[in-house]
C-alpha cells in the first residue's frame, strides 16, 4: 500500500471519529484502524490541512505517480469531499450547493414546480377512484402495505430472483452472502452494511409499513445489482485483484456515494426492464401481498420526477433556509406524501451525516441512467470500475 493510501484511509477514519456513520464500510488493513482508534482525537482543524496536504500532493504527485492518472483522479476526488467535510465541521462556513458539489462531485439546481404539476396531471388520469388526488394517492400506497409476516419471504424471493439474474448478466463472486435484518429508529428506509470478505447485512427499516410497490426496487438498490453486487465486484476485482485498498473504504460526503446511489437506484430496471411489474407480481402474488401492477406500472411512469421533490425539499431547508414545518409542508403538497412520511423524509435531511446526501439519489441515477443507456456491459463498467460523475457527465 503506498503513502498516500494510507493516508487517505487514515483521513477517512478520523473524520469518521467525529460524524457517526460517516464511514459507511471499511475492510480495510486492521491495523490502520487499530492505530487510528488507539490516538488521540484529531481536531477538524487538523483535518482540514491534512486533506489539504494529500490534495496537493496527489495533484504534484509527491510519492503518488505510481498510482496512474485515472487512479490519482479518483482518490483526490475523494479527498476533496474530505476536506469539505473538515471545512464544515471546523466551522467555516460554506453554502449548501457547494458543499454537495465539492462532496459529491454534482451540482444540484431546483426543478422547476410545473414539472410536479405535470405529474400529478398524469397521476390523476391512471390512479383509481375519485376524489382529491393526494388522498387518493396516499390511500392507495398505503393499502398496498405488506404484512409483517409476509416481508421476510417476499424479500427473499425477490433477492433470489434478482440474484440469479445478477449472476447471468455481469457474474458474482463465489462466497457472495447478504443476511437481512429489520431495524427501527433509522433515518433511511433500508441500508447494506458491507462487512467484507464478500459479505453484507442488509437492513430495511420498519419504523413505517414497507409498501410492497417499492420492494423489487429496494431489493435491488441493496443488494443485486446495487450496492451488495458493486462491493463484491470491487472487492474480488480492484482490491484483490489489483490491491487498490482505498476501495476498502466507503466514504459519506464523497463522489463515491453519488454513483453508488446512481447504480444502485437504476439496478431494478437494468435487471428486470423498465417495467419490472409483472415480475415483482409474481413472487408477490403467492404469498398474499397486494401487488396492482399493472396501475402500479402507470402510476410509476407518472410518478417518476417527483423523485426530485425531495432535491428541492433539501435546497429550500439548507439553502433557501425555509423553516423545518414548511418543508413537510412542501413535501406533502408536491411529493403527494402522508405526513408521517414526510416528516421521516425531513429527518434524513436534518440528519447531520446525510444532510446532503439526498441529492446523490437524484443527481446520480440521472447520470447512471443516461451513461448505460440500456447496455448492460456500461452497468458493468460501474460496478467494476473506479468512475466520478464527471466521467459520465461528459461521456
């Protein structure tokens, strides 16, 4: 392992000292970690210079040209978000669009209201029944809850299914294993917990009902061929293979996560198409889960750029500076959501790790999407490969 690896991951471990969840994964050397708990806390101050230092010794390539251009591009990306990271927990201030442009190697911009007018236009003319729409919408995903006895088993077909077709498309590595839990009091409404040696546990949060109409998604963004898959991939391919062990961390506030997020939001329609309905029907069906596919087909279509309602949700919060009750306000009104689910949406936004995060699901499927364009081997390409966001913002 060179120097500047090591300091990267060392870099990463002491910020993840300072922020709880900051450092998503690490499988990394044991005894950097071990050397890294053992010290005396690092203040956000020193942190700061010391991302300085290793950006511009990765940019003059002090004692890091052996690591190639594209390799050296990566890891100082990655320690830009770092040093934004230290910056902000120094107290210096910064606002908000830059601090998820230098994190996460995007700049998020506002879309524009009419776009969500359109949409519930459309959602108005393919969802049952009469009356106003958000009451209808709300009554009709929450009738599609799953009973608790059924998820264990419906989650498990799915994985099942999604994993052999995984396997068909891009291959898995033998040994791969992923165990599901179910946690509450969680800000996220599930979560891989990647431990290594081609192992994860992945955790879906029941604080609310999980609706089966985002099962084969959430399924598929964890798992197969979202984070699950990409973490094995890498693991067996780069760290392995090529003993690139800055990949054995897994860093929040970076680009890292905005093609994770990316990859793994379009996993479900690269393995099962565009319209994956029918398919997550079929395992649904036998086990008593409601599934409409068919208006869940339409309503998904319909429903699609409300995804982004929550990117303006977090502008208006952290930008616009809109108080805390206007934001569940505007995330009932234009994402047509419950309160309950509103307010569990702000508290992601509020959270101090994931704060900025939002935007990495947004930005990044719409640069994943357009990037593999249907073809799986460019999927491939990002779930084997070292890729920022601005590789595939000008591919």
């Amino acid at each position: 392992m060179t120097d500047v690896v090591r300091r990267y991951l060392t870099l990463g471990l002491r910020l993840g000292r300072h922020v709880d969840g900051f450092v998503d994964a690490y499988y990394g050397p044991p005894e950097v970690a071990a050397r890294v708990d053992a010290e005396p806390l690092r203040s956000p101050t020193e942190l700061r210079s010391e991302a300085a230092r290793l950006m511009a010794d990765l940019d003059g390539g002090d004692g890091a040209g052996e690591l190639g251009v594209d390799r050296r591009r990566w890891i100082r990306a990655q320690v830009r978000g770092l040093y934004t990271s230290a910056t902000k927990l120094a107290g210096h201030p910064i606002g908000y669009l830059d601090e998820v442009e230098q994190c996460y190697g995007a700049r998020p911009a506002p879309v524009p209201e009419d776009t969500f007018a359109a949409a519930h236009r459309r959602l108005d003319a393919v969802l049952p029944g009469d009356g106003p729409l958000r009451d209808r919408y709300i009554a009709w995903r929450e009738a599609h809850a799953v009973p608790v006895e059924a998820l264990e088993p419906a989650i498990r077909s799915l994985a099942g299914d999604l994993r052999e077709r995984t396997q068909r498309l891009f291959g898995l590595p033998d040994g791969e294993h992923v165990d599901w839990i179910f946690e509450t009091n969680k800000p996220w409404s599930g979560f891989n917990y990647y431990e290594g040696d081609l192992r994860s546990r992945v955790a879906i949060n029941v604080d609310l009902p999980v609706l089966s109409l985002s099962l084969g998604h959430l399924v598929a963004h964890e798992a197969y061929p979202g984070h699950h898959t990409e973490h094995t991939r890498k693991e067996v391919g780069l760290v392995r293979g090529r003993r690139w062990e800055e990949e054995t961390i897994f860093l929040v506030g970076t680009p890292q996560c905005t093609m994770a997020e990316g990859l793994a939001d379009l996993g479900v329609e690269v393995a099962l198409g565009r319209r994956p309905e029918p398919i997550v029907a079929e395992h649904l069906r036998p086990l008593g889960v409601r599934y409409d596919a068919e208006v869940a087909a339409g309503v998904a279509e319909a429903a699609e750029s409300l995804s982004w309602v929550r990117s303006n949700a977090a502008i208006r919060l952290h930008d616009e500076g809109a108080p805390a009750d206007d934001v569940v306000a505007y995330l009932e009104r234009w994402a047509l959501l419950p309160r309950p689910r509103a307010e569990k949406a702000l508290a992601f936004m509020t959270d101090p790790t994931w704060r900025a995060y939002s935007h990495c699901y947004t930005e990044g499927l719409r640069l994943c999407r357009d990037h593999v364009g249907g073809d799986p081997a460019r999927f491939e390409r990002l779930i084997t490969e070292q890729v920022l966001p601005d590789d595939l913002a000008v591919a």
